[in-house]
C-alpha cells in the first residue's frame, strides 16, 4: 500500500467509527476499505500510441522553439560584435589618414621654415639668464640668436 492508500484507509476508518457512534449503517464504508485492501491503489489506464506521439511533437516543438529563440539571439549578438569592429578598424583607418596628413603638414611647415632650432636656442639662452647664468657671452649670444629670429620672420 502506497501512503496514499494508507491515508485513505486511515480517514475510512475514522469514519466507520464515528458512523458506529451515531448509530448509522457503515456497510458502504466498510465495502469502500474492503475494496481499497483487496484492489489497491487505482491503476492508471495506459496512453494511446497517437496520445505519446503527440505529446513528444509538443515537447520536441517546444525544445527546438527554444533553441531557436537562442540561436537568434547568437546570431544578433555576433552581428552587434561584426558593426562594432567595422566602425573601430574604419576609425583607425581614418585616425592614420589624419595623423599621416597633420606630420605631413608638420614636416613640411618644419622643411619651409627652418626656424625650429633658432626657437630652441632661443628659449634656452633665456632659461640660463633666468636661472643665474647671466655673463656677457650670454647676454651676447640672446642678441645674435633674437636677430636671426627677427629675421627670419
């Protein structure tokens, strides 16, 4: 006996006693235990063949619904990642074009003027006056490097 049926046998029970009590007639619960001892738990009338076979399309329907909900969702993702690295190796391509043409810019604006290392001679003849360096040659040599400046420009 399952714990089920023990239950049931328990509440018939219980319920044969309290008709005794009151002085009823228990013979239909006494033939409900007596069926439930001899039977047994009720048997489960077996599936139709048709019955399983639908039950496993449903369920294989459901399995491939869902994997395919997963799949798309993959596929969206790997098409979200496909943009994003076409629009970084695009800006890289545009970041190089734009720095070649800025040094290019650069170098030649260095090739027209030549002034580059007049500027630092410059700045650094001020540097040693202002840092104490203060002698005639120094004082001399600011002067020819802010002539040639002038010059220049």
């Amino acid at each position: 006996m399952t714990i089920a049926n023990l239950k049931e046998y328990a509440r018939l029970s219980m319920a044969i006693k309290k008709a005794r009590q009151e002085g009823k007639n228990p013979t239909e619960l006494l033939i409900q235990r007596q069926k439930l001892i001899i039977i047994g738990p009720p048997r489960k009338e077996p599936k139709s063949r048709t019955e399983i076979n639908r039950n496993y399309y449903q369920r294989n329907k459901e399995i491939l619904q869902e994997q395919a909900t997963i799949n798309k969702a993959k596929k969206q993702e790997q098409e979200q990642e496909r943009r994003e690295q076409e629009v970084k190796e695009l800006a890289a391509k545009l970041y190089e074009a734009n720095s070649i043409k800025v040094l290019m810019s650069f170098k030649q604006y260095t090739e027209l003027k030549k002034g580059k290392k007049l500027w630092l001679d410059f700045s650094q003849t001020l540097q040693d006056l202002t840092a104490g360096v203060g002698d005639i040659i120094s004082i001399m040599k600011l002067r020819e490097v802010s002539e040639n400046l002038i010059s220049d420009y």
